[in-house]
C-alpha cells in the first residue's frame, strides 16, 4: 500500500496560495483515481483507492504546514505503512522556478517546515518527493509572505497544465517506480536540474 500526501493549508482562504499546491495536485489525483477525499481522521482528509494494481491512500493534512507530520505519523502507523518508500509526499519547492515538477527519494527539508514536521515526526527522511517548483520572491526575507501568498494572475493560467504534470508523474511512478518515473518525466523540459536518487 501506498501513502501520498499532498501538503498544504486548511481553509479556503489559502487555496489558491503557492504552499498549497501540493492540495491542488492530490485532490486531482484523487478526482483522475476516483478516490473520495471525505473521510476525517488522522487530522487529515483521506480516501482510499487504486492506481494501476496499487492500493493506495491518498490524504490532505488538515494541520497547519509546520505541523503535517502529526498527520502523516498517524496515516502512516495505522495503515502500515511497508516503509518510507511507500510514503509520497507532493509539495511545494522554492528552489524550482514555476512549472518545473520534480521527483526525488529522500533528501533533506531544504528548510520547508512541512518537509521537517514530517522527517521529525517519522525519524526519517527516505520517503519519495514529487516537488512543485513555486520560484522565488525577488527578496529573501519575504519568503513567509510568499508561499502564502496567491499565484499571479498568469501563473494561474498555467497553474491546470503544471497539476496536471504532476498527477501523471505521480501515478506513474506508484505503477512504474522512481527511476522510471524520473526519466520519463524530466526530460519534459529543458531545465536543468541534478537530481539524488
């Protein structure tokens, strides 16, 4: 079974902001999948359902960001979870500039604080990323403000095709693996970026 979690804040006051898009792709995977998002517990949303032969759970952590780890702890114990290769964690990444969608395993929290609650919570950092570049603000101190703040009018227009990237890199990596996923999904554009694996 697999446990994939998109990260983000609860209300709708920050749906459309740059932290959340980890939200908007697990809720249309969860739409692409069939999978119901209305079960309450865990402090999370979660439905469960297949991709490909895999059962999955795919949840929404209904903490705030620095506190998602409270939530995928407890999915991920009750659930039993094989092992962090099983966990997939969809967020926001302020070192890839906008549209760029990325695939890791393991890592560090690069200071994102919902990445830190998660690794401190489980006591590991293996788990697999599907990291959604948001870029970043042109002054470092401004970088609260900016995750929580809305996508610009035109990176809203682009914001259905970079979702639905994600979605497909997702589920192809639940049915095919990282590796596979990885070289089939990074060569979609001409960024350059070195990935660990």
């Amino acid at each position: 079974m697999k446990l994939i979690v998109g990260l983000g804040n609860p209300g709708g006051q920050y749906r459309f902001t740059r932290h959340n898009i980890g939200f908007l792709v697990v809720e249309r995977l969860a739409e692409e999948f069939d999978i119901d998002l209305r079960t309450k517990g865990f402090s999370s949303l979660y439905g469960k359902g297949r991709i490909g032969d895999e059962k999955v759970i795919v949840a929404e952590p209904q903490t705030f960001m620095n506190l998602s780890g409270q939530a995928v702890s407890g999915l991920f114990e009750y659930f039993k979870i094989p092992s962090p290769d099983d966990l997939i964690v969809v967020h926001d990444d302020l070192d890839l500039p906008f549209t760029a969608v990325r695939l890791k395993a393991g890592g560090g929290h690069g200071g994102h604080k919902g990445l830190q609650s998660i690794m401190e919570r489980l006591g590991q950092q293996g788990f697999r990323r599907v990291r959604l570049g948001i870029g970043r603000p042109p002054v470092k101190t401004m970088v609260d403000s900016y995750v929580l703040s809305p996508f610009s009018p035109e990176e809203i227009q682009r914001l259905p095709e970079v979702v639905t990237t994600a979605v497909e890199a997702a589920s192809f990596m639940i049915t095919h693996g990282i590796q596979a996923a990885m070289n089939r999904y990074h060569r979609k554009d001409v960024s350059n970026f070195e990935e660990e694996v």
